[in-house]
C-alpha cells in the first residue's frame, strides 16, 4: 500500500504492531464500578445507609452475584480495547469501549517519562509509564506494564527524543545514572518536625473541634471539621514522609534521576532545559541547621520538588547541575526595596530581597519562611510592571517576570525609577540570554 508525500515523492506505508498492558490491568481497572459506589456512599452516607437497610439478605447476595461479574468484565473490556505501538515519528494509544481514543504523542515533544510503582503493583512486578509531554498539563500514562519492558520503552523514547535513529533506539538502553545525594530518613523525620505548617495544622486540629464541641456539643459537627484538619496534619507529615522518603537524586545524560517513596516508589526526570525557576526554601527553624529545600517550576511537566531537605552548600551544587553557569547569589547580596516600602507593607518588607546576576533574576519574598526564586534570563517569557494606588504615593511598584511554566516571579516594592530601569533591562537581559541559551534536547 503506497501513498503520495507532501512533496509528491510516494512513501510506504509499513504496519506498525500494537502491544497491549499487562494481564494485570483489569485487576486494577476492574475497580472502577466499585469506585463508583463507595464514592456516591461517602458523598451522601444518610442515603446509602437508608438504601442498604431495605435490601434483604438475599437481594445484597444478588446484587454481589452481579456486581463483581460486572466489575470484572469491565476491567478486561477496557484492557482488550487498549493497545499502543511505537511508530516511526510518534507514540500512539488507543484507548476506549464505546468511545474510541486514539493519542498520538510526538517523540521529539517527549521531555521526560516517569516511572511510578504503587505498592500492590511493586509486589505485582508492574509498573507505570507516565509521559511528560511539551504544550500538555495532562500526562498521558501507560499503566501497567512489566517492570522490565518499562524501563526497556522508557529507554527507547528517550532514545527517540533524543534524536536516534529508529534502528538503534532499542540498542541504546537506560542512560547511566551517578548518585549525587540521599536524604537520610531521619534527617527527613527531623525536617518536618521543624516545620511551622505541620505543627500549625495539628493545633488546629486540636483546638478547633473541641472549641466547636464546647459550643454546639454536636459530635457529628466535631467530627466533620476534626476529620478534615487530622487529614490535613498527616499529609503535611506523615504523608510527606511517605512520599520523600528515601530521596535519592542521581545524575545522567538525559537530566537529574529523582527516585523516592516508602509505599509508592517513583522514578522522575528532571528533564534538562525545561527548568524554568528554582526556588531555594528556608523555614524559620531549618536556619540554625543550614537546611534548604528547594522546589522547581519545570514546563510540560509535574515534577515540583528536587531535594525535600539538605545542608544549602549541597543544595546550591545541586542547583548548579540543573542551571549550567548560574550561582545562588549569597543574602548579602540581595538589595532591600527602600525604606519608605514599609508603609506599603509593614514588616514584612524586610523579607523582600533582590539581585540581578549575568545569568539569572533572583527575588527572595517572606520575613519567616524564606523563599529564594532563580528565573534564568533565557526562561523569561514576558515581564511587567505593576503600580497600586498606595504604591504610587510612596513611589515603589513592582516587577513580575513571566516564565514558560506559566509561573510569576515579583520583584515586590522596588523603587519606581529603580522598577522603570528593571524593566528596561530585563527585557534586553531576556532576549539576549533566548539567543545563548542551550537546545532543550535530551542528551544534547
């Protein structure tokens, strides 16, 4: 079968095989029905409870008799209907019952792939493929697959991305990886524990229901609002310690290699030249230890988070990996916004801070928690000046530089004229740094 190019020249078409997931896949797709009930039972659990006290014995054995058949065909349809291939120029998923969907992923718009291992699928042997991919905020996944022929596709559309020829992708196999660092759990443990937020929302946690019961002695009103705040503590805790735990970063040619999780095992990319900011985080109590953490704004991506906790000289080495050529500008380095600025903000304009390097634009905000942002000038997408009424009387304003990851960096309450200048030459800086910059190509 032959078909006519673009440029007239004819082309053939050679049939591209689709593989399916793994057998194990409606094991876990075949929850979705149940999922459906459980979800519509803790939406509105008066109704539920009035339904299933009219239901006899027998109807409830009925209703299983059909419900897990139902459960259980439903997970093999959608895993027989589901397939994908890897063609010449693009990554295709077909997915659907009814209505069919077909995705068709462009290799060379591919910025990085993450493997992820819920805790029933690293017993399974299976694991997770989720695609990062440029001018998308959904990632497209494949789940599961076999552990092995995970990281073996893995390695081929990187491959591919990185602009191998077909033939040899498959050959090329994972890039290696050099460990840089691991966080210690205990290390980890202790971070938290010096965190302001966790303790802020176990108080709450505390006074707030027993304020209400001493008010309303209503338990259900108690319970409703001390479910919620419990929650909340133990995500900014002990799920946060789930999550980072065992935070390993290491280094390789397509980008810095982050693995980590207790339960759930992760495996990201941060994908090179897709970092847009660098933000180096310093609670109020990590200070006399010198730890930092340091979150990230990476286009076409979901990845946040680069190291949870570390010493901050090991956390600026770490920085210089992921921006090549640019260095963490020391506090003493950071100019104030002028004093008149408190009358816009009263003490907090102490935490305002800014410098503007060769390489990057840095604004620190926050008196307590500090937080130093890095936008590289080749990142900066747009940049603007804003004015408030109050602002105008004092004569600051500030500066907000747009990045590609649709982020906002403000330099906040900076003289006007020192502001005006600012925006001059951050948009000459901006233009200058694009024309330098290095290709966003994996292993380039």
């Amino acid at each position: 079968m032959t078909t006519p190019g673009v440029d007239g020249a004819v082309s053939e078409l050679r049939p591209v095989p689709e593989r399916r997931l793994h057998p194990v896949t409606p094991l876990r797709r075949a929850w979705a029905p149940v999922a459906v009930l459980i979800g519509w039972a803790v939406h509105d659990p008066d109704q539920a409870q009035r339904q299933l006290t009219r239901l006899t014995t027998t109807t409830l054995l009925l209703a299983l008799a059909v419900l897990v058949p139902a459960a259980a065909l439903y997970g093999f349809l959608t895993w027989w209907f589901t397939h994908f291939a890897v063609t010449e120029t693009d990554l295709r998923i077909r997915t659907g019952l009814v209505f069919r969907r077909t995705a068709h992923i462009r290799l060379e718009r591919i910025q990085a792939i993450d493997i992820t291992q819920p805790l029933l699928a690293r017993v399974a042997g299976v694991a997770k493929l989720k695609l990062d991919v440029i001018g998308t905020d959904k990632k497209d996944e494949l789940a599961f697959l076999g552990e092995e022929e995970a990281r073996a596709l893995r390695a081929e559309l990187l491959a591919r991305a990185a602009g191998f020829a077909p033939e040899t992708a498959h050959e090329v196999g994972e890039a290696p990886s050099q460990q840089l660092l691991r966080v210690p759990p205990g290390v980890l443990a202790v971070s938290l524990l010096l965190t302001g937020a966790t303790w802020g929302t176990l108080a709450a946690a505390v006074v707030v229901p027993t304020v209400l019961w001493l008010a309303t002695e209503s338990v259900w009103t108690v319970l409703a609002t001390a479910v919620p705040l419990f929650g909340a503590a133990g995500a900014s805790s002990v799920g946060r310690f789930v999550t980072e735990y065992d935070w390993t970063v290491g280094e390789s040619p397509d980008g810095l290699r982050l693995d980590h999780g207790l339960l759930d095992r992760a495996h990201e990319t941060v994908p090179p030249g897709r970092v847009q900011t660098v933000r180096i985080v310093e609670p109020l109590l990590w200070r006399r230890r010198g730890w930092v953490r340091v979150e990230l704004d990476v286009a076409g991506s979901s990845n946040s988070v680069l190291l949870p906790v570390a010493p901050r000289e090991v956390a600026e080495s770490v920085v210089a990996r992921v921006l090549p050529g640019v260095s963490v500008p020391p506090h003493a380095s950071l100019s104030r916004p002028p004093r008149r600025a408190g009358r816009c903000v009263p003490l907090w304009w102490r935490g305002y801070g800014l410098a503007v390097t060769d390489a990057v634009f840095a604004a620190r905000t926050g008196l307590f928690q500090r937080s130093l942002a890095l936008v590289p000038h080749a990142k900066v997408q747009s940049v603007r000046l804003s004015q408030g009424p109050w602002e105008r009387v004092w004569g600051v304003a500030d500066v907000h530089v747009d990045t590609g990851a649709n982020k906002t960096v403000t330099a906040r309450l900076r003289g006007a004229e020192e502001a005006a200048e600012l925006l001059r030459r951050q948009a000459e800086r901006s233009r200058t740094g694009r024309k330098v910059a290095r290709p966003d190509r994996w292993m380039a």
